[in-house]
C-alpha cells in the first residue's frame, strides 16, 4: 500500500459541522452592530445556568454536578523523588474558604461589596481560597501584580482603602511593609511562607499584624462564632482589576458577578469542546488578568479540575506532562516559544524541512474542510512528540492577550490537532468579546461576537477608517461591559458613552465572513507579544532625558516583544563625546552609521530607563539614529510639534524592519 492510502484512510475522522455559517459568522442589527449569528432570537445571553448566576453559586454547582470530585491540584514531593499532582475536592476548597472568611470576620475585616481584599499571588490554591472567601461574604477582591511596581500598588492599597492582603511570599509581605507609612489603611497581612524574624519586626515596628496562610484557616476553624454567608447578587461586584495601560496612574476596573459570568458563555457556546467534569485545565497564566479567572470559573461551574503550575515559568513543560492536561489557556508568547523551538530543529535538515512542510499544507488542507483530528498520518509521523510535550491529552487551547502571527496558528493547530480558539477584548469587557470558531481554520481574525455581546464599528475620521467601509473603533455593548472604573467618572465616561457603548480604542475591519480583524490603535498605547501593555509617548518622554538623545520614536508591534526606537540625536553632545569616549570624528551623519556610537547612545538610554523606573519590557533593544530632526516641515510633527505616529512608522520602515531582522 503506498502512501496515498494512509493519507487518505479515515480522512473525514475528526469532521465538524461549524457552529454558524463559516462565510457569515455575525449578523447585522439595525443599529449597525454585529451579533453572532449563533443568536437565533437575536438576544444576548447572560448565563447559562439557574443555579450559576455568581462565581459563588458556580463552584456550589461544581462540587454537586462532580459529586464532590477533585477541584485544585498542586505538586507535592514525596520521599521516593516524584512529583505527582495531589488534589482537593470542591468540598474541602469550599470548606477552607468557609474558614477563611470566618477568620476575616475574627479580625474585623467587614463585610458587603464596599470591603476590598487583596491578593498579592502566584497562581496556586490558596489564591482560588482566598477568592471564594471574599464571596462568601460578599466582599471584592483586588489582585495585586508585580509589574505594576511599589508605586502603583501603593496608590491600589489606597484608593481601594485595602485592611488585608494575602501574599505567597515573605519578600512581597516586605516590599508592602515598607510602603506602609505612605499606606494608612493596611491593618494585617497573611503569607503562605514561614514567619521570618526580619518580617515579624517590620509588622511589629510598622503596626502590621502580620499572619501565615495556616494560621489563619486554624484562627477560622476553631472560630466559636461563625456566621451564616452573605452571598453576593448577580449585580454585585466580583472584583477589581486594575490595569497599567496607561501613563501615570493605574485604573481599577469594577466587574460584577453577572458580568464574569456573561464573559463565561463564550467558552460554553462550543459545540464540540464544552467543558466536562472530566476535563483538567492547566493554570499558569497570572490569576490577576481576567483571561484565566473566565477559563477557570466556567471549568468550576463544570466540574472539572485546574492544576497549578508550580510557580517557575522554566518548569512549566514538566508540569504540563505530568498533569496531562486537556484544556489549556495560552498566550502568544508561549506559542511562540514552541514554534521557534520546532522550527530550529526542522530548519537543520533539507527533507526534515519538506516533510515539516507537506505535513503543515496537508493538515491545512483537512481543517480548511472542518477535519479537526490527531490521528492521521501526519500527526504520528511528524507531530506526535509536539502533542506529547504537551501532555498528549489537548482538545482545546485557547489564546488571547495579545495577537498571534497567522503562520503560528496555523502550525500549532496542524501540530495539536486540537481545536484552537483566539479570542480578542480587554478588561472592561471582562476578558473576550469575540473569539474564533471552533474549527475555523482561518487566520489573521479575532473571530465573531460572543453570544453576550453586540459590536460596532463607529467612525474614526482622524485615522481615516469609516463604518461605511466596514472599519473604524470596536465598540462593545452587553452583560460583559464593566459597570465603571473605581472612584474615577471622569475617566469612565471617556470610554463608556450614555448608550452603555464601551470604546475600546482599537480599530476594526469586518471581515467578508463576519469575524474581526484588528488592525490599529486609536491611542497610542499598545500590547507587545508577551501581553505587556507599553506607552511609548512615556518612554520617549524619559529617553529625552539622555544627553545624546534630541528626539526618539519609540515602536512596537503586538507580534514582536520587543521595542525598538529611532533617535535623532544631540549633535552638540554627540560630536564631542564620540572624540572623547571613542576617538571618532566626523560629520553627524557618518558618525550615526557607527556600530560603536549606535551602542554608546543606547547603553546611555538603557541607563537613563533605568533610572526613571522603566520595566525591562519598556526598554528599547535597538536604535536607528537619524541625523535630520522631525519637523513640522517634513511633516514628522503636528503644528504643536507632536509626534505624527503613523507618518514616523511610514518614513521609517525600512530601518523598523532591519532593526527587527537583525534581533530576530
């Protein structure tokens, strides 16, 4: 038999019929806006179930539908050297977190939606603990995470009037005590590690009672008083995330139960990958974005199991084959680790390479035809050890945060055999406002509507996108839209219009199927690969500071997680300290060709980052330095000598590309 027949033997296994019409994803409304087409009546869905309306009646609906079966799972060593996942059923989370809002209660901590916990946290148990605490008495919990910095968290332990904050670690317990005079309200602090001596004289000179995880479940379980909960409404607020998409400072976003819940429903509209009892999903993407807390509150309504990763990004293979997972939530960065890995090693053989890539065009071929499966030819011939460093058991991935490039979702979906979804939205919108559809095997879109959400594109005459030609600013409206950010109308209203229209800043394009493709930003403010959001006017506004520096464009694309920058540098600096500190002379431009100056420049920019406190994700990795200044006659600069953005990328993107070559 040749090879025809094994291509062709059970060629329609794994066939799916599509949600919708492939070629008409979405269905226009009167007012212009877009629903999913999977919408028969036309209106939004905001739930699922009766009895999950809140994330505290999900995991009450999870422990009866798994008759109490295994909830949250972590690593444990044992003596003879292994390291298998060891679980607690939905009754004992339950029953720890019944013991830990009790002991809130022992300290004072009040109770109702005005009262705000923090959590300062690896992904781990006691994070899922703390969380379902908070619910029990309806109060609302406030994730804490480090890019934002000291000072970022100071201005959240504030404005959110924060009494408690349950921390993993001793040093982040540390950092907080030592912000604790600018902090009046921070009354206790729990850790998940040993009391060191360091840490019990900083409590005892800042006034700080400082407690472990232990001791405050046992304070909760020997509790002679333990009231009876007060459970949250579907109105009620959930949490707030604040988000450090801007300059200056962080923005706390209020999301209700009822809002989390609606988010929920796109992961519950599949057909073919709904969530069962009998799934395990892997948690490593941080419990603060909203992203993971929406996968992993539809997994508890379910039944099903999350496992935690153990904390160390360089670990995370080896959790994965251990746990098997078949649910796993993925961000761009991490395909795209896979990707280049697999393509190193292809890349160093001729018929590796061509294998590689008739396997790619064959499976490309089965999904554009809705055969979703991994166990054709291709898949055991060239894929199975990609499935295998995966654990073996995916059936659904689903990415978002940040763009993947086309030929990276094509290949991991060819590769998992798996149905993978992308997802697009933004915290205001709780995690996803559209996401692909299963099967759906184009790429370069962010999908259709989810079921409980309507979109539109409105107007953005500046940029010169148009709702008449299918473009302009993605508006979202819907049970998903956030009820405000916290203690600032002003900054609400800037985004949220009297329509109940969220307006992300992003610009869209329909598709001629229905789905969204992003193709701009309204604002100047965007995510890297990684997921990082990065505001180059800030950046830049430090950069300038470098006494080389006279003007900078700092650039960026979500499929890249880097940033690069062109400099227009100081000639009256330059000139001499290139005689002083490298004995070169010349003129401004032969001097801006020189290897040795480009480095000079950007080591001094690195350090002038640096000290105005930019994260390592903020700091450009490579310059062009331009000897002509951006102007207002060369059309660089507004007639208010701002940076034109899209004029500098068009003038420049030659050198852009180079600069990115050459890092890659």
């Amino acid at each position: 038999m040749g090879l025809g027949y094994y291509l062709t033997k059970n060629n329609n296994d794994g066939k799916i019929n599509p949600l919708v019409d492939p070629m008409n994803q979405t269905v226009k409304q009167k007012d212009g806006s877009r629903i999913t087409a999977y919408l028969k009546d036309g209106k939004l869905q905001s739930y699922v179930y009766d009895d999950a309306r809140t994330l505290y009646q999900g995991v009450r609906r999870g422990a009866r539908v798994s008759s109490n079966g295994p909830m949250l799972g972590r690593r444990v060593k044992r003596p003879d050297g292994t390291e298998p996942y060891e679980w607690l059923s939905y009754n004992e989370v339950i029953e720890r977190s019944n013991d830990v809002s009790t002991a809130f209660r022992e300290l004072g901590i009040p109770t109702g939606n005005d009262t705000n916990i923090g959590i300062y946290c690896k992904n781990r148990p006691e994070w899922i603990i703390t969380e379902l605490a908070s619910y029990n008495f309806s109060n609302v919990i406030v994730p804490i995470y480090e890019t934002l910095g000291f000072e970022a968290c100071v201005f959240i332990l504030n404005q959110s009037e924060m009494q408690i904050v349950v921390c993993d670690a001793v040093s982040k317990a540390m950092g907080l005590l030592e912000q604790k005079p600018n902090c009046p309200h921070l009354k206790f602090l729990v850790v998940m590690e040993p009391i060191t001596e360091e840490l019990r004289a900083a409590s005892e000179k800042h006034g700080v009672r400082v407690l472990t995880m232990d001791e405050l479940e046992k304070m909760g379980r020997e509790a002679k008083n333990r009231p009876p909960h007060q459970p949250p409404k579907p109105e009620d607020l959930a949490t707030i995330c604040y988000t450090s998409g801007t300059t200056g400072t962080p923005k706390g976003v209020m999301l209700t139960h009822a809002n989390v819940i609606a988010d929920g429903v796109s992961m519950e509209f599949f057909k073919y990958t709904g969530f069962y009892t009998t799934d395990v999903m892997i948690s490593f993407l941080p419990l603060a974005h909203m992203l993971e807390r929406v996968i992993e509150s539809v997994c508890f309504a379910k039944g099903a199991k999350v496992g935690f990763y153990r904390g160390d990004i360089r670990l995370l293979v080896d959790d994965i084959k251990e746990l098997r997972p078949t649910v796993v939530p993925v961000v761009p960065r991490v395909l795209n680790r896979l990707y280049d890995k697999v393509m190193s090693e292809v890349n160093k053989s001729y018929v590796k390479k061509a294998l590689f890539n008739l396997a790619i065009a064959y499976k490309t071929r089965e999904m554009q035809n809705f055969i979703i499966r991994n166990n054709g030819f291709f898949d055991n011939l060239v894929f199975k050890k990609i499935r295998e460093s995966m654990g073996g058991r995916v059936r659904l991935m689903v990415t978002g945060s940040a763009p993947l490039a086309e030929n990276v979702l094509t290949f991991v979906r060819a590769a998992m055999g798996c149905i993978v979804v992308e997802g697009y939205g933004q915290t205001e919108c709780v995690a996803a406002c559209t996401v692909s559809m299963e099967g759906d095997s184009k790429a370069g879109h962010v999908g259709m509507a989810i079921p409980s959400a309507s979109i539109k594109l409105v107007d953005v005459p500046e940029l010169g996108y148009f709702s008449k030609d299918e473009a302009g600013e993605v508006c979202v409206k819907g049970p998903i839209v956030f009820r405000g950010y916290y203690k600032n109308e002003e900054q609400t209203k800037e985004v949220l219009d009297e329509d109940g229209w969220l307006h992300t800043g992003d610009i869209g394009r329909w598709t001629k199927e229905g789905t969204l493709k992003i193709v701009d930003r309204k604002k100047h403010i965007f995510k890297l690969a990684q997921g990082e959001y990065v505001a180059p006017e800030k950046i830049e506004n430090i950069y300038v500071r470098s006494k080389y520096v006279a003007q900078s464009f700092v650039y960026g694309e979500s499929l890249k997680t880097c940033l690069i920058a062109v400099v227009v540098p100081d000639a009256e600096e330059l000139i001499p300290a290139c005689k002083k500190e490298l004995n070169l002379s010349g003129t401004l431009e032969e001097l801006c060709e020189n290897k040795d100056v480009v480095k000079m420049v950007l080591e001094d920019m690195v350090a002038i980052g640096k000290k105005g406190g930019l994260f390592s994700f903020e700091q450009v990795k490579d310059i062009y330095l331009c000897p002509e200044m951006f102007t207002v006659e060369n059309d660089l600069l507004t007639p208010t000598l701002k940076s034109k953005r899209p004029k500098l990328k068009a003038h420049f993107a030659a050198e852009l590309g180079k600069m990115y070559s050459k890092l890659n």
